[in-house]
C-alpha cells in the first residue's frame, strides 16, 4: 500500500542533506522506495561518452529522488511548512493541511 503522504505536484522543501532549504515541486513519487523526486533538487550533471560516427558527448542533468522523510510539504493556502493531515468526508479521504485545514488535492 501506498504510505507516502505525498503526492505529485505537491510544493515541498528539503530540511536535510546538502539540498537543505530547498523549495521544488515533486514531479514524481517512489512509494516504494519512500522517495521523491522533486524538480530543481538533487540535480547532477552526467556526462555521455562521444561515440563513433561523430556524435558528440553531451551533458545531461538528471534529477536523483531525495528521501521524503527529509521534506517536508509547503502548504499552498497558508504559505507555512506544514505536514499533512487527513480528513474524511462521506468515506472520501482528502489530504488536509495540518495548520489551516485547507485541502490539499
Ligand atoms: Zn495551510
């Protein structure tokens, strides 16, 4: 089952590690591995051999999945870093924010 309390497109800030107070969007979940991947975070250049034929090297910026443990999600309604709570309607669980109860789609 899926355990993360995060979700794409969620706004979340990095509080360890060398990305520490990073801001960024998550672009993709890995629940499995309780990783995320989160745009303009954890960036690294990888460097692609030039191959026969005349192809040139080139560099490629990938984007490595940083632990969710370590971030922690920036609420869109209150501006405040938050951690996310959940509320119940009719069976229909949603994700709240902690602080300000807004939801969080
Ligand atoms: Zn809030």
């Amino acid at each position: 089952m899926n355990t993360l309390k995060l979700k794409k497109g969620d706004t979340v800030i990095v509080m360890k590690g060398k990305d520490h107070g990073k801001k960024g969007k998550i672009i993709r979940t890995l629940p499995v591995l309780n990783k995320v991947v989160i745009e303009g975070v954890n960036e690294k250049m990888r460097h692609t051999k030039a191959r026969r034929g005349g192809e040139k090297g080139q560099r490629v910026t990938v984007i490595h999945p940083v632990w969710a443990a370590n971030v922690q999600v920036l609420c869109p309604a209150c501006d405040k870093i938050t951690r996310v709570g959940y509320e119940s309607h009719d069976g229909v669980k949603s994700r709240i924010c902690k602080k300000c109860k807004a939801s969080l789609t």
